[in-house]
C-alpha cells in the first residue's frame, strides 16, 4: 500500500463520518397529511428559513455531499493511474 492510498483512504472516511453525522443531526419530515394541512401555518416561518439551524445543516449537507462525491471520484482517478 502506498503513502497516496492511505491518505486518500483516511479522508475518504473522514469526509463520509461528517456526512453521516451531518445527515444524522437533521429534524425528520415525517409531517404526512397534517403536514400538507397545516403547511399554510408556516408562513411565518418561511421568512426566516435561511438562517435557522436546520437551513445551515441542509445546505452544509448538499455541499459536504458534493465535496464527497468528487472527491471519491479523483481518488478513484487518481488511484486508477498511480498503479
């Protein structure tokens, strides 16, 4: 095993434990039918949805997710060349 695979291979799993954790600390949508009745309810709520909790972990997940995927993608690229 080479020095580029190991690093590779550690941040890989680190980046996908964030993933797992980020993905875990999110609320469920689990509203069903009362959620589509009372969905006018939150209006109020809508104005301020960018700057809650759960707005930042939403989009910190789409971009950690991302980060992820492409870097999967050069490790396999770049693991495919190396040997």
């Amino acid at each position: 095993m080479s020095a580029i695979e190991i690093i590779l291979g550690s941040i890989v799993i680190l980046s996908s434990i964030v993933v797992i954790v980020v993905v875990l600390m999110q609320q469920s949508r689990e509203a069903g039918l009362s959620g589509a009745i009372s969905g006018a309810a939150e209006t109020f709520f809508g104005k301020n949805k960018g700057r809650t909790i759960e707005a930042k972990l939403e989009k910190f997940t789409k971009y950690f997710g991302t980060f992820f995927f492409v870097l999967v993608l050069a490790a396999w690229i770049v693991l495919l060349f190396v040997k």
